[in-house]
C-alpha cells in the first residue's frame, strides 16, 4: 500500500514536470519563431492548428500500434469539448491583440476564481479555507510580477471574458469527461485532437489574417523557420498529453495553482536566455507566488486528511444501520427458505 502511494506520488510530480517542462520549452520555441528578432512567424491560430495535427497524428500512430486502446465517446460530447476548447485559443489571442499585456495577465489569473466558482456551480465542489487563501497568495504574487499597465477596451473586455469562461470550463470537462467515460487522458486527447485540428486549420489562417493583416501564404519558410515549427509541434505533443494527464490526476484548481510555476520559469528563463528585464518588482512577485504554491500543496495534503478521518466515521455511524436492514432485507426474502431448504437437504 506504501509502495502503491509512492508510485503514484512520483507519478503525478512526473506529470506536472512533463507539464512544466513542455509548457516553458514551447513559449520559449514559439518566442523565437513568432518575435521580430527570430523568424517573425505572425501566424498562432495556424501553428496551433499544426499543433493538433501532429498531436492527432501522434494519437493514430499509437492506436494503430496498440500502444493505446480506442474507448467510445459520443461524437457530440468531443464537438462540444473541442468547439470551447478552440474558442478558448481564439478567445486568448484576440484577448491579448485587443488588450494590454497587464489586463491580458489579470484576465489569465481571474481563471483560478472562475474555475473554483464553475466547479462549486457544476459538481458542487467546496473548498477549504486554507486552499482559498493559499490561491490568493498565488494570486497576488503572480500579480505583482506580471501585471504592469492596465488598459481595457469594451471588445477586449468581452473577447477576455471569452476567453476565460470557455478556458476554465475547458479545464473541467477535461476532467469530467475522464470520469464520465473512464477514459485514459492520451485516448482522451487523441479523440478531440482531429476535431481540433481540422477548426484550427480550416479557420486559422482567417483569425491570423485579422491579427496580423498578413495571410500565411504570403510568409517565406526558411530551413530554421521549418526546424523551428517542428521543434514547436514536438513540443506541444508534451504540452498537450501533460495537460489532460494533470488535470485527470489533480483538478482543474490544481492545474491553474502549478500552472502559475510556468510563469516564474517563463520570467527567468527570458532573462537568462533573452535579456529580458527582471525587477525586484517580478523577484518579489515570483517569491510571493512560490510561498503561495508551497502553502497550496499543504492545504490541499491537509485537506485529504481531514477527508480521510471523516470517511471512516461516516462509514462507522452508518454501519448498525446497514447491518439492522441488512438482516430484515434477509429475514423477509425466500431466498432465506431456499439456502435453509437446500441446507437441511
């Protein structure tokens, strides 16, 4: 049983790596294709869009070798998921064209709240007092290094609305759908991925031409760009699987409270590798948001084993109950004269 918990301990903290890991290495791949200074590849909905494919890709290859089954899901329920799923992509990058990089940070860490909110309204899900002000802590840390000017235009307030409602219930049914249909996350994402895929590639090019005022067709690939694509796509297969398997494992709180991680990674990782400018503001602000995470992994440990006293007691209450309509249900079924019958004879 030790060993069982152990197992699944190193499991999870390898999910959330693979999460992490991924999740910085494709902004820092995608800095450099999409930046001025790089390749100036101005096209995200369209990479996104390549993005699925391969994962897709990837998904068939694994099916057709059996290294993953294929579990039956209704196609409604993976058009509905994968409709959200892409308006939340839609929905970020109008966000952040529309707004500032301050308001775009404080619509990413409204996503905490309205996640908790949706999961109380959908699944009646309640939380413990210490797990509220441990997501505050982070809040605020997150905060205080990322945000800095704050503008907010009424379509920019209505696309981050958007984008925030549909990415928080995207995080959900991720989850949801898991239990629902006990499926894997991988077989999960290998059937929303197509879907996904075919929206991003079909609309993608329309979405970045308004972004960007620039079609696709007009961009020059280069060897670096291509390899730069490719290391991109890779990447994103991580991202992708990571994301479904941290949000099976944990919830769709837990994923937002560890996902802030990337943000303190991104920050140093960009001053490190891209001269980017690290003030005692973002030290500050990342120092805030670590103590927070360290706070939100104690309560949520503590709050498992509060839970795990309080089901023994329950069970143990019930138990005279359960045993006094046990021996009437039995008292008064003829199954009782028949294993008598079958005994004496």
């Amino acid at each position: 049983m030790e060993s069982e918990k152990k197992s699944s301990a190193i499991s999870d903290v390898g999910a959330w790596a693979m999460n992490v890991v991924s999740s910085v290495g494709i902004i820092m791949a995608n800095k450099q294709l999409m930046s001025n200074n790089g390749y100036a590849f101005s096209f995200a909905s369209s990479l996104t869009g390549f993005h699925f494919a391969v994962t897709a890709l990837v998904g068939l290859v694994s099916n057709a070798t059996g290294y993953s089954a294929s579990k039956h899901v209704p196609m409604w329920e993976l058009i509905w998921f994968s409709l959200v799923a892409n308006m939340s992509i839609t929905g970020m990058n109008f966000s952040l064209m529309l707004n500032s990089v301050g308001f775009y940070q404080i619509s990413k860490l409204s996503m905490i709240p309205v996640v908790c909110v949706m999961e109380w309204i959908l699944h009646n899900k309640h939380y413990s007092r210490e797990v509220k002000m441990s997501v505050v802590v982070v809040v605020i840390g997150v905060g205080v290094c990322t945000v800095t000017d704050v503008k907010v235009n009424l379509k920019g307030f209505m696309c981050a609305c958007i984008a925030v409602l549909s990415t928080s219930l995207q995080q959900i049914s991720i989850g949801s759908l898991q239990k629902k249909y006990s499926i894997g996350s991988f077989e999960l994402l290998s059937k929303t991925a197509p879907i996904q895929a075919l929206f991003l590639l079909i609309l993608g090019p329309f979405v970045d031409y308004y972004l960007s005022g620039k079609l696709i067709t007009s961009y020059k690939m280069s060897s670096g760009a291509i390899l730069c694509i490719l290391l991109s796509c890779s990447l994103a297969v991580f991202c992708n699987v990571s994301q479904y398997l941290c949000i099976g494992r944990f919830s769709a709180v837990s994923f937002q409270v560890l996902g802030h991680m990337k943000t303190v990674c991104v920050l140093t990782l960009g001053w490190l590798l891209f001269d980017s400018e690290l003030t005692f503001k973002n030290i500050m602000g990342m120092i805030i948001a670590v103590v927070g995470m360290v706070i939100y992994s104690w309560a949520v440990e503590l709050e498992k084993q509060s839970n795990a006293k309080t089901l023994p007691h329950v069970k143990n209450s019930m138990t005279e109950e359960e045993i006094r309509l046990l021996k009437v249900g039995v008292e008064n079924s003829p199954l009782k004269d028949v294993e008598l019958g079958e005994a004496q004879g």
